[in-house]
C-alpha cells in the first residue's frame, strides 16, 4: 500500500480544500451506509447527553467490512440499554472537517506528545464545512490522561494568530498548566475528512474516512491520504471501556497508536523520530513517497 503524496499549495496561498471523497471509496460508503441505516439524533441532544469535552479517546483503524458489523450491532434497536443514534443535522449525517494545526517551528507540539509529556497541548483551528462554524480549539491532557478541550468561535476573516486568540491560548495554558505560551506558532499540519458520529447515553464514537493531510510547513508542501477500506475510528467516554471497544477488540482490533497531527507527520516527515507512530502510520498512510 502506498500513500499518494502530492504537492500542497506554497505557504500563504489560499489552502485548496480537497472534495469530498469519491462515494466509491469502501470506508466513505460504510460510513455514509451505516448512518442512514439508523435512527437521527439532533445536536443539541448530543450536548446534552454526551459532550464529553473531558474525556478518554481509544483509536482504532478499522477495515471497512468490519466497521460495518461492528455499527450494525451497535446500532441495533434490540440493543440493551438502546441503540447508538447517528447525529444528523439538517438532514446530513455525514459531515467534512477541515483542521489546521499550528506548532512552533521546532515542532514542540509534536515532540512533547513523542516524549509523552504530562503537559502537553495542541494549537488548531476547526472548521465544519457544511455549516461554515469555526472554532479556535486547545487541547489538553487532564491529571488522569484524558483529553480536555478548550475552545473559542472563530468569525469573519479571524486566525487563531490574533491577538485575542493568542491571549486566549497564554491564559488556558497558565491556568491549565502554569507554563507560557510559545512565542512563536505557525500552521503545520492541515486535515480533511468525512465523518459520521454515533451517540448513546455518556459515550460518542467518531467515524472518519477519505483522511487528506497537507504539510504546511514552509518549504514541505507534500500530502498524504489514508487507505480507501479504513474507517478512522475513535471512542470517546469518560474512561471506561464501552461495548465498542469490547467489540472492536472481539474482532481481532486493537487501540491504535494514532493521531491525525502526530500520525500524518510522520507520515509526511521520515527523518522526523516518530517510532510510537510510525506503524500505524504506515497502516494508515503506507510509505510516503516524495
């Protein structure tokens, strides 16, 4: 399996969004299957019983076929305690993201999550396609190892470089983790994806497929994208194993070690050491030709 590795725009061009992937792709088409073939559930349901912005993340890759039996047994109207419910809104239940991650030009971001450091964040600006909402976010590790996402709306022609964002950045981090915020941060990493998201009480699972990654910076300019058959799978709850991850694991699918930013560089990078990634990377992506 080999990555296709293209080049990306120069850096201060406008960012070429890639299309939606192709409807033949097998992990787009299990995605889009699986969500229609179960009961909606709107957004603010979702907030309300599942938000989970402190939370734990397990991810898998996960062949499309077995993505397919894993949703529909969960998605099953028989299922005790109810079925997972797909999030759909106006109609849609598969929506495109498109993240921008920002890290020092040392990669400091990268690198503190390769050395697994207690203190550790991510920088990115988040953007839900089909409604054009923007998000600032910050994301960091809590005390127990969970994620804990910080976040502010972006408007009109605002970049996560403003001043008010940065203030925003330096005030999570100095109350969060008492450390100073880098001086100097600038985009690195871009990603693209469909994604359908299932919901039941307490937990979500996020289902991304057709993954596109541009490296943006300066003088990079290449782009990686996933296998066609694998579903990015990522269960979120507040820390114990859910019934996906007990069937995931029942059929032979272990926890990845896997991020899109971490994942997609090393990809992108091979001089980068990235060893804890390169694996799941090379399952994801193959090897990235220049």
């Amino acid at each position: 399996m080999t990555a296709t590795v293209r080049q990306a725009a120069p850096a201060g061009a406008p960012a070429e969004v890639p299309a939606v992937p192709p409807a033949s792709a097998a992990a787009v088409r299990a995605i889009q299957d699986a969500a229609h073939a179960t009961a909606p559930i709107p957004l603010a349901e979702v907030n309300a019983r599942a938000e989970l912005m402190a939370r734990f993340d397990r991810s898998y890759l996960v062949p499309a076929e077995t993505f397919l039996y894993i949703a529909a047994r969960l998605t099953d109207p028989r299922r005790p305690g109810g079925p997972f419910r797909a999030l759909t809104i106006d109609g849609r239940r598969a929506f495109r993201y498109h993240s921008v991650y920002y890290d020092t030009p040392g990669l400091r971001s990268f690198h503190d999550h390769r050395q697994g450091r207690r203190l550790r964040f991510k920088v990115r600006e988040r953007v839900y396609q089909d409604t054009g909402e923007r998000q600032f976010e910050v994301k960091l590790k809590g005390r127990r190892g969970d994620t804990v996402k910080h976040r502010r709306p972006l408007a009109g022609t605002d970049t996560p470089l403003d001043a008010g964002y940065r203030a925003f950045l330096a005030d999570t981090l100095r109350r969060s983790y008492g450390i100073d915020s880098p001086a100097t941060l600038q985009p690195s990493l871009s990603t693209d994806y469909l994604r359908a998201t299932f919901v039941a009480d307490g937990e979500r699972i996020t289902c991304d497929a057709g993954l596109v990654c541009d490296d943006l910076r300066a003088g990079a300019g290449h782009r990686v994208r996933c296998a066609a058959d694998l579903v990015l799978v990522e269960t979120k709850t507040a820390g114990h194993l859910t019934d996906a991850d007990r069937l995931l694991h029942a059929c032979g699918v272990r926890p990845a070690v896997f991020t899109k930013y971490c994942g997609a560089l090393a990809a992108l990078s091979p001089a980068l050491p990235a060893n804890r990634w390169r694996r799941a990377a090379r399952s994801a992506f193959g090897e990235a030709e220049k």
